[in-house]
C-alpha cells in the first residue's frame, strides 16, 4: 500500500480532465472547491463517482478524503473523468484491486470523442439536403 498525498492523479473523458490528490481521511469529495452532492446536483452523477469506491471498500468504510480539480466538458463527462482518476489513484494504492476495477472497465480511459465537421458535409456525418430537381 502506497500512500498519494503530494501525487496528482489524473483522469480524463471526451474534453474533461479531472486531477485529484487523495490521503486518508473521513470519506469526503470535494471538488472545484465544492463538496460532490453540491457540484454535481444529480443523483446518478454522485453514484456515478462513488462507483470505484463502492466496488473495492472494505465492510462499508470509505477512509479517503479526494480533493478534486476538473476543467473542460460538461456535468456528465466531468463525473466520468472524476470516476476515472478515482478508479486509477485506488489501483495506486491497493494493487490488488486493480484486476476487480479493470474487470469493470474503470481504469480504462474511455476514447470516445466527438467526431470532427468534414467538408462538404452539415455536420460529422449529416449530409445537405438532397434535391433532385
């Protein structure tokens, strides 16, 4: 078990990046200054973080404090790349839960990213209308 005090992790999805530093603590989430439930005002993007935690705690005891700074995207890609750096800082700490966090794809970065506009078309992959006459 290491510790990650002065180490920042980071995780990323689409355009967001999230850089965290986490020591033992309470169990509190903070972010951008803010605490989680407060950032993120939904439900399924608070459970969303949580999700490395849940999966690799021990008898219901979460003793990390995660202090968090996120730049870019949206609400829902900052939740994943938070989720990300959560999933990567835990496999840091405990290497043996690092084979449970991969078999849920949570260490893996998520490449999906929004398609260029290309010439001679509307959109990434929308055409202009068509007219036959």
């Amino acid at each position: 078990m290491t510790t990650l005090t002065d180490k920042v992790i980071p995780g990323k999805r689409k355009t967001s990046i999230a850089r965290i530093r986490i020591k033992k603590g309470t169990g509190k989430i903070t972010v951008n200054g803010k605490t989680a439930s407060d950032y993120f005002k939904i439900n399924r993007l608070i459970e969303t973080i949580k999700k490395p935690i849940a999966l690799t705690e021990d008898s219901g005891a979460n003793p990390y404090d995660i202090t968090a700074r996120i730049t870019g995207g949206g609400i829902s890609g900052q939740a994943n790349a938070l989720k990300h750096a959560i999933a990567r800082a835990i496999s840091i700490i405990h290497p043996n839960k690092k084979k449970l966090l991969k078999d849920f794809k949570l260490t893996t970065r998520d490449a999906r990213k929004v398609q260029r506009k290309m010439f001679g078309h509307k959109k990434a992959r929308k055409s202009f209308q068509f007219s036959k006459r």
